[in-house]
C-alpha cells in the first residue's frame, strides 16, 4: 500500500510539474514576451543570487575548518611533525586557490551579468595573460612536488643500525608482533610450517619435524578414506571374485556393472587401488588354470579383508569429484612435505644458525610496546590476503602483502601516559589498525600500542616468553 501511494504522489508531481510549465508558456503568450526576452530586473536578481550564494558557500566551509579542525589525532611521532607540516602547505594552498578561483567566478558573474546597452569585448588572445597562468601553476606545482618528495624521501629511507626491529604479522582477523630475542635477528620464515602453535611460520629443526608429522597423519585420514570408498571396494570384490571362480566371471561382472556404473568410472582408479594394497589383478582368462595355491589363498584372504571393509563402519560413498579432490589434497601435503624435507639451514654468523635464531623470538597478541624516543623499523607480513597496517597517531601505514615483506620506519615521541594528560583522557591508548576491509569480522583487526620509557620497555620485554609460546597479552576491540 505505501509503494503505491509513493508512485501516486510521484505521478501527480509529474503531472502537476507539466502544467506548471503550460501555464509559464500561456502567460507568456498572453504577455506578448518571447523565452529569450531577458528583463534588467532578472538579470540583477540572478546575479544578486550568486554573491549570496558565494558567501553561503564560503560561510559554511569556513564553519566546517574551524569546527572540524585538521581532522587528525594529535601527532606522536618525528615524522609525523614533517607529514603535518607539508599535508597543511598544501591544505592551505588548496583553500587559498579555491577562495580566490570562486570569489572570481561568482563575482565575475554578477559584473559582467547581461545588460542590453553592453557589448562584450572579443579577446582572442594575450601573450603576458598566458605566460602568467602557465609559469606561476608550473612553479607553484614544482614547489609542491619538490617539498612532497624531499619528506618523502626522508620518512621512507633506511632505518638506522641502532633501531628496533618489530614484525607486524596480519592474518583474519588478528595481528601478531615479534620481537628479535637476545641473538638480535628474527628467525626465518616459511609458509610452510605455519601451524596453529606457529601461525608466523618461524622455522625450526624441532618445527619442519612437527608439521611433517601433522601431514602425514592427514595422509593417512585420506588414504584410510579412500581406501574404504564403498565403489571402489565393491569393484575389487569383483575382481577378485572374477579371478577365484573365472566360469562366473561374465555375468557377475555385468550385473555389479548395472549397479555402480552410472555413480564412479572405478576402472579409471582400479589399478592405482591395486597397487595401494601391494596387488595388481589382472583379467587373464587363459592363465587362471595356472593359479598357485598360494596366490589363491591369498586372493581369498585379500577377499575375506574387503567383505570386512565393506561391513565396517569405516565405508565411505564419494563422487568422482570427492574422490579426486582428496588425491589431489595427497598429493599437495606430498609436495609440502618434500618442500620442508628440501629446507636448506644456513648461517647468519659463526655462531648463529638461521634454524636456531628464532627459537629466542618473542611473540605477544593483543598489545605491543615501544620505547619512546627510539627509531623503530617495523616489517610487516600477511599470511592470507592484503591488509593495511594502519597507527594514526603515528602517522603510519603501510599495506601487507602476502609473501611480500613491507617496512617502514618512525620514532615515537609521546609516551602513553604524556598523551593521558594532553587529551585529559585516562582511558587512552595507542592503536594498530586495518585500513583495509578485508573480511566480514575486519572491525576485530586492532591493536593496542604502548609507548613507555627505555627502561620499561626493556623490563617489558624481558618478562616475555619466547618462541613457541605465544604472549596473548590484553584483548583490545574497538567498540
């Protein structure tokens, strides 16, 4: 009922808008007065119009400056007073061209607003007028790109020796941070030994064991399901039955074939379930006479162990597509398991082994710590898809790839406490955030980031436990 009182209303506007523009035409009829006829008293009205339309315009973005300010939380880092620096040169130079380009179209529009005793004047072209608004936009924009690169360059160089490595590792939908243990290098990497107890994938002799370990034992589900597929079975008993009594082997071969034909091409798996159970039956009318009594016992006992298969409560039923889908998930732990028996150690030093440097890293979910007044290079990483590391206060970010390491650099310089006291909030903390919207529980992608002392960040940093044992630290979401 609503939707149809919404088109009437929008049909009888129409309407009424039609007639409205029937009675303009009629009473211009009657006036004796063409469409094109423009009075002085309307041409002053309009022009009159765009003056208060300009200071309309001009009222409210002012309103909106002084209300809303630079629209970014107070600054805590070095770089952070150099990024303000050049985002307000160019703000301001934006707001200077938008007040002087719009008071000149509004204005010129009301001078020049037509007037019947005035002819306009043709001006086709002005060398100076020209080399005015091509060289001074031209030094003017070479200004800004000289300056915007100069603190570019700046905030993307090279960290120092000195600084403080932090890894900032993204997945859906948590971070993780990892900290250099004593050894002062972050142990290596490898997406293949990403596990639940190693979700940054820090590779470790006792690690590349664990994860093998894990893959075989899915090896093993798979194989197990695959070899008690109901279809499969069936056709091996068959088979079987075929070879141990040959003068029944044409017509229970068809019969079986009614039955299962249309669900599974089991001839196309046959051999390859033959060889998984160390037997190769072949169809040899001519040669069954010449079956060994051992070969027939074992036929019966390989007989015997299907009917059990079968009455099990192990069977499965699969489709061609499940069953294929399993051998290639085989397959890919296969190749896995190759990739981490292929692992090749090396040395970052004589004393210090790659495989053994991450076994002092230290791990910590839910908050981070970071000593004021240190340059700190953070490396970022993600394991699934892109997210955007993202610390406004620190006027940080940087996108993380997935197998492609991203960093970036800064010096915080406002501890968590300082900031409590200028914002006259007791309650505030430094955030990590997602700027990327990368999955339906994005909003739980944050962090808490707490700037302290040297002094204790180091008694921080030296209660953390290290690798394996991942710190959870305190739960921070946004409400």
């Amino acid at each position: 009922m609503i939707k149809l009182l919404i088109l009437l209303v929008i049909v009888v506007g129409v309407i009424a808008v039609a007639q409205l523009a029937k009675v303009y035409r009629l009473s211009a009829t009657l006036r004796d007065k063409r469409e094109e006829d423009i009075s002085e008293a309307d041409t002053k009205l309009q022009g009159s119009l765009f003056i208060v339309f300009m200071l309309l315009l001009f009222g409210t973005t002012i309103w909106q400056i002084v209300r809303y300010g630079y629209c970014m939380p107070p600054v805590a880092s070095e770089h952070g007073v150099d990024y303000d620096t050049l985002m307000k040169f160019n703000l301001y130079l934006i707001l200077f061209v938008f007040f002087l380009v719009n008071a000149l179209l509004f204005i010129f529009a009301n001078k020049y607003r037509y007037d019947k005793n005035r002819k306009a004047y043709f001006f086709p072209h002005d060398n100076r007028l020209e080399l005015i608004w091509t060289v001074i936009p031209a030094i003017v924009l070479a200004v800004i790109i000289i300056y915007g690169l100069r603190t570019w360059i700046d905030i993307t160089g090279e960290a120092s020796e000195d600084a403080i490595k932090v890894e900032l590792f993204s997945r859906q939908f948590d971070w993780t941070a990892r900290y250099a243990g004593d050894d002062g290098e972050f142990g290596v990497t490898n997406f293949n030994t990403i596990t639940n107890s190693n979700p940054l994938g820090i590779v470790t002799a006792e690690g590349i064991k664990e994860v093998i370990a894990i893959n075989d034992a899915d090896i093993a589900k798979l194989n197990e399901a695959l070899a008690f597929e109901r279809g499969h079975l069936l056709d091996e008993e068959a088979s079987i039955i075929a070879l141990l009594h040959p003068e029944d082997h044409g017509h229970g071969h068809d019969s079986h074939g009614d039955d299962h034909g249309d669900d599974h091409d089991h001839d196309s798996h046959r051999d390859d379930h033959s060889d998984d159970h160390g037997e190769h039956h072949e169809d040899n009318h001519s040669d069954h006479h010449e079956m060994t009594a051992e070969h027939k016992a074992h036929l019966e006992h390989r007989l015997h162990e299907v009917k059990e298969m079968l009455a099990s409560n192990k069977v499965t039923i699969l489709t061609e597509g499940s069953y294929a889908a399993k051998e290639d998930q085989i397959y890919k732990l296969q190749r896995r398991n190759q990739r981490l028996i292929e692992l090749e150690s090396f040395n970052f030093s004589e004393d210090l082994n790659a495989w053994d440097a991450g076994k002092d890293d230290k791990l910590i979910k839910g908050e981070f710590h970071l000593p004021v007044g240190q340059e700190v290079e953070f490396v970022f990483r993600s394991s699934d898809v892109i997210h955007s590391a993202y610390m406004p206060h620190f006027r940080a970010q940087m996108n993380t790839v997935p197998g492609l390491p991203t960093t970036f650099k800064f010096t915080p310089t406002v501890t968590t406490d300082e900031m409590r006291v200028q914002q006259g909030d007791p309650e505030f903390d430094y955030i990590l955030l997602c700027n990327k919207v990368c999955g339906a529980q994005h909003y739980l992608m944050c962090m808490k980031i707490v700037v302290e002392t040297p002094e204790q960040y180091e008694n921080w940093l030296s209660e953390l436990k290290t690798f394996p044992n991942i710190n959870t630290g305190n739960n921070f979401v946004i409400n």
